[in-house]
C-alpha cells in the first residue's frame, strides 16, 4: 500500500473558519465571541470537504494520508493560550471525526495546543486525550512565535523535555512543523517552513536529544527543508562538533518527508539520506498546487518523482509504506487491526 | 583563470580582535575603550595573516578570491550605530590593504555599517569610500538583528531603495550574507546562513524589485541555501502569485555561488539553475574545515564537485571565471586594468 505521510485539512467547512474569526474577534470585542464551540457540521458535511483529497488518492494511487489540522491554521501565536486550546480541540475533533468516517483513506495526526512563552508541558492534557482517541502522532511546533523565534531550541531540557517523556510514553510521532508566519519577512510555505525544518536538524546536531530519548521520533517534512542538499555541510558540521555520525547521532530517531517538488531534488535526497529515513509525502492539497508546465503533471505529484528513482522496488516499497510502519508505530497497530 | 567569488578574512591578526574587545568593553566602562583605532599592524603581518588562503589557492588551483571581512565578525546587532560605523570602516580598511598588497591574489569586498532599526541608507558614506578605494562588491545583511528578523523585508521600498539606487549607480554588487546569530535557536554556519539565503530568495519571488532596478546584481551565497533542492517550490510558488518565470522575474539579477559541500548537492544545483547564474566559491577559510572522511578531501574543496560535472569544458568556464566577470563588473575592469 502507499501512504502518504503529510497531508493537512485544508477544505475545512466554512462553519469551522466563522467560528474561528468570531472567537479571535471576541478577544477585542466580547459580544462577537462565539456563542457555542458546538459548529453543527454533520457526517455528510465532513465526507463531502475531503472529496477533492479522496480524488487525487485515487488519480495518483495512494491508499492512506496520515492527515492533521491545517498547519498554517494552528497559528499558536494568535490569540491567547486559552483561545488556542480551546481551538485546538476543536480542530483535532474533526480530524478524528473524518478519519473514523473514513478509516481506509485517513489516519489522524493532531495539533497541539503550544503558546509562545508557555512552557509545552502544558500540552500534555490534549496529547494524552490524543493518544487515547487513536492518533497516531502530532504536530510539534519549534517556533509557536510564528516567525520570531522567541521560545527556546528543541533540545532545552527544562522546556521541551516534560513534553519528550510524554511522547514516548504513548509512542507518539512528531512532525517538527512550524505554522504560519506573522513576521512580514518570512513566506509562510517559502520561507518559514522550509527554515523551520533547516533551523530544527541543525538544533538537534548541537544536541544529544536521542542520547536521553532513544524512542522519540521525529518526522522533518519538506524534505528536511536545506538538510539534503547541504549534507556535506552537517556531516563537516557535527564532526567539527566532535559528534558522532549523523546516521548514528540522528537518523535513528529523525525522519524525512518527500515534500520536494521537481526531480532534481527527490534525486539529490535518495543519493545522500539514507531510504530507511525516507518517507513518503506529497502535503497535499498544500503548499503548492499548480501544474507545472514543463511537465504538465502537479509540482506536488510526488508520487512520480519516486517512481522514477534509480533504486529498487524493495527500496521504494519502504518509502512508500515499510519506513512509515515503522516510524509511526501506532499506525502500524492502527493497520493491523484493520487486518491491513 | 578560476575566481573564488567567497572568501572571508577568518585569519585577522590578533590586534584586530582586541581592539574589537576594547571597542564594545567601552560601552559597558569607558575606562576600557581603546586608545587609538591606528592598530600598528604592519604590511608584513597582513601578508603572514593569509598565508593560509594563499597556500590553499594554490593547492586547489584557484587564482583569486574575492575576500571581504568575516561574516559573523559583522555583527550588526552587537553594539551601537557608531561603533558599528568604526568597526566597519577598519575591517574594511585591512581588506583594501590585503587587496592592494596581493592584488593577483584577492579582489575586495567590504561590509556596511548596517544597524537594526536604522535605514540602509546611512551606509551610504561606507559605500561611496569602498567604491573609490576599488572595491567590488560589498555584504549586505537581510536581517541585522542576527536573528530576530525585526527589519523589513529585501523588497521594502522606503527602507532599502535608497541603497539600491547607490548600489546600481556604482555598480556595486551585492551578496546577501547574514552574520553571526544571537538567537539561540539558530547556528550560525548550520541554519541562520542558510535560512537567510532562502529568505531573501523567497523575498525577491515575491516583489518586484527588478523592474525597479534592472541592472542591481545579488549573489545568494551557500548555493541559494535551500532554493535549488526546492526549485519546483519555487517554480510553483512563483506561478500561483502570477509572477513572470523565476528564469524572467529574478535571474537576470540574481546568482548563486557553490558553497554546498558534497556532489549530489552540487550536481542538484547545475541540473536546475541556469550555468549562466552559477559562481564558484568555495567560502575556504569558512565554515567547515573538516576533512569528509569519505572521500579523504575537505568539505570545502568546492572545486572537486564542479570538475566532476557532467557539462562542456566552456560551461565550466563560465562557473569558474565568466560568470564572476559579468556578474561583478567592477572586478572585470579591475582584472582588464592587471591585463587579465
């Protein structure tokens, strides 16, 4: 089967996008704060805003997207800690919803309710309430200032490590995913993510993060942002650094996405990383959805990129599904009971 | 003949780094600031001082480097205005010296007395003294907060056009380098480099500036830092925001160096961005040093990667030397006037 790893809820119904702009709306004025979190959106409503990813899962012959919230919509700088738990659980219950309306197609990845400044332990209620909901891993923000990059790195002890514990606990995975960005210097799709992958491998070669956490997995998208195509300068970067190979100080517990939109670069990727750390993904209906006119086919088409590696078709079998399994251990469990 | 497009001066004498010491103790006791900013280092130890490029050069068969100050030694967001502006004007100063003392070996670039907060425009002095004295080109820092990211954007007229207009005027060009990060989460040569690199680019997609300034030439140093292993990103992204092709609406004006440390980086690179827009450079004595254990050669021996390029012996020509002719004009007068 092929799964793709990446793909978030960006057809949401508007019910979800009004309810967003009254509850925002009510930190400036509290008569237009939203008189319920109950949005009324039914079953049908649910099924019918993610036709257009269940046609191109067919069109491009992918079986199953591990789908979570809208990154750009976690937003965890806006509003106040309050407005963002109560909007990340709202968020997390619909994806709950569609992936046990459509269990075959969806596997759910959550949001977590980060606040800049507020220590991530307080995440710990929803990742919990998560994990017993099914999920099988969650968004993890390195930047909730959304472009500012107030809070500490990822492998501060004191900030980050109650949140690790808890997260190989439940043997859940984590996407390092920034959101948007409110940094006028920073595009959110062109920039922001693709520094926040860059920013977060780097964090983590300074580090000894798997040395306490051996368990913990961390999943960079966007192909690991600059990380392929600057593999020499992290290899010269860490034996400067007197740390041990990147295949032993890292790729254990780190993870890449196939979110690379063009040949060249799913090629460079496969030559440098390791297929073992290569997972699948097309972000789709994401970052960017035009043809490309030089092929005819969609830049995020990525499924043809790695049909057309120079590798084998046992290789290619665990970037589509086997490293996915495997890094992701609940969908594993997930699909087993689904006798799949 | 072959021009390393990126050197920065890493082996400064000793003298220079304590009068930097004094220079910023002063602000906190100005009992400690330096007496004098006439440092005494004589023309023999500027030559001693490089004799590590200069041995390098030849052991990899370079001929000239365009050099300029350390990047991280800038430091734009380290002191006031007015420090800044002295410590500016005497790194500048030990460049133009080097370059007048080897000028077969270094060609000068300098860096501005850029401040947070402050408008481009004061380096304006700065750089009207460095284009009397022969220089070619100069740094300019995106972000002088060192990784805060609190100026505006490349693109903002009223703050950077000013410059600009000196810039196309002189006919100075511009590598767009951040220095030294003073934001934790960013390591300077691993992740705010290269995310500055990708942010500027991303910047320029999204403007329009070069309809403003069709002569105005930027390198984007450490091969573009993740833009050519995302080049259908790019490609896709410029297309949904109806921008003109990237080939039209930025590389007429926009260049790139070979700061990437490993084959299939560099090979990603030529396979996407036009030969025309590719400068060798290899950032030596820079930052990595290490040996790859791999191949037995340093990271930075850059020109490896490009002899072992599927393309013609006059398209590596042109990475070696045309490009860098075209692309820094002022150091094509300076080579024609040495009858080069």
């Amino acid at each position: 089967m092929i799964i793709d790893i990446h793909g978030h809820y960006t057809t949401e119904p508007q019910k979800l996008l009004s309810f967003r702009d009254k509850q925002l709306a009510g930190l400036a004025d509290a008569m237009r704060k939203p008189a319920t979190n109950e949005l009324g959106i039914t079953d049908e409503e649910l099924v019918a805003s993610v036709q257009p990813q269940l046609k191109l899962q067919k069109e491009r012959a992918s079986d199953l997207t591990i789908f979570s919230p809208r990154a750009a919509g976690m937003a965890h700088h806006v509003g106040t800690e309050a407005t963002g738990i109560e909007w990340t659980r709202m968020s997390n219950d619909l994806i709950h919803r569609i992936c046990s309306l459509l269990p075959d197609n969806f596997a759910p990845v959550g949001q977590l309710p980060q606040h800049p400044g507020v220590p991530p332990k307080n995440c710990i209620p929803e990742l919990e309430r998560l994990a017993k909901l099914g999920f099988v891993g969650v968004n993890l923000n390195p930047d909730p200032a959304g472009g500012y990059w107030t809070d500490p790195p990822l492998t501060n002890k004191g900030w980050w490590y109650p949140l690790y514990e808890k997260l190989a606990e439940l043997e859940m995975t984590a996407m390092i995913h920034v959101t948007s960005s409110c940094n006028p210097v920073f595009h959110y799709t062109g920039a922001h993510y693709i520094n926040g992958d860059t920013t977060a491998f780097m964090q983590l070669i300074q580090g000894n993060l798997f040395k306490d956490f051996p368990t913990l997995r961390f999943v960079i998208p966007h192909g690991g942002g600059a990380v392929p195509f600057h593999w020499g300068r992290y290899r010269g970067l860490a034996i400067e650094m007197k740390k041990p190979p990147l295949t032993e100080h890292l790729l254990k517990n780190v993870f890449f996405d196939t979110c690379v939109y063009h040949q060249a670069g799913i090629d460079c990727m496969a030559r440098v990383i390791p297929l073992d750390n290569i997972l699948f993904a097309s972000e789709m209906l994401g970052a960017v959805k035009a043809v490309d006119p030089e092929s005819g086919h969609n830049f995020d088409d990525t499924k043809r990129y790695i049909d057309k590696l120079d590798i084998s078709g046992a290789d290619k079998a665990k970037i589509f599904e086997g490293n996915a399994r495997r890094v992701y251990p609940r969908l594993d469990k997930r699909l087993k009971e689904r006798k799949k």
